[in-house]
C-alpha cells in the first residue's frame, strides 16, 4: 500500500462530503420546521372550530334554559291562580256546609233509606209469593 491511499479522502473530498451532510440536515430542519407549521395551522383551525361549536351549542343551551324558565314563571302563575281559586272555593263551601246543605243531605239520605225499605219490603213480598205458589 501507497502511504497516499492511507487516507481515505482528500481534504476537499472531505469538504463535499461535509457540506452534503450539512445541506441534508439543513433541508431536514427546514422539512420539520415546515410540518410543525402545518401542524400548528392544523391545530389552529380545529381549535377554532371547536370554539365556533361550543359558542354555538352555548346558545342553545341559554335559549333553552330561557325557555325552561318562561315555561317555568308560566306554570308558577297558572298555579298561584289556581290555589286562588280553590281557596275561594273552600270559603264559599264552607258558607254551604254551614247553611243549606246539612238539611238537603239529611233530607236526602232519609230519602234513601225509604228507598232501601220500599225495595226491601218488596223483594220479601216477592219472595213470600214466589214460595207459597
């Protein structure tokens, strides 16, 4: 062997091989730089359209609650009317219990139990003619 071909490469050789490996490596940043922006506007638009949702769905969930509410005031006024109404309800037939109705049910209920003796009475007639025949 030649003590020149010791070496493997000459100096500018060398330098080629160097200034290859830095434009590789240089080229490679620039390629991630670039993929890290893509990712970045990527992660960027789906944050936004995230925020555009959630806004959206916000809104519905206020009109809804607004709703509710509405519905809500709506019922508690019909209700407050309503226990109005019965209580005056239980003012005016309290007036009737103490007046006219105690002597119309107990007019009522002899009426019943005539009603009851009367059919008694004939079923028993019946009875008596049904069997002495």
């Amino acid at each position: 062997m030649e003590p020149a071909q010791a070496l493997p490469f000459t100096a500018w050789e060398q330098a080629v091989f160097v200034a290859l490996f830095l434009v590789f490596v240089i080229s490679l940043l620039g390629w991630f730089s670039k993929q890290s922006d893509k990712w970045q506007r990527f992660m960027i638009d789906i944050d936004e359209r995230w925020r555009a949702f959630n806004k959206e769905q916000r809104e519905e969930y206020c009109n809804s609650i607004n709703s509710v509410t509405e519905s809500l005031n709506r019922l508690t006024k019909s209700t407050d009317a309503m226990t109005q109404a019965v209580r005056e309800m239980i003012k005016e037939s309290e007036h009737f219990n103490t007046g006219v109705f105690p002597s119309h049910y107990k007019h009522v209920e002899e009426m019943l139990q005539f009603i009851v003796r009367e059919q008694c009475a004939g079923r028993k007639k019946k009875g008596e003619e049904d069997g002495s025949s």
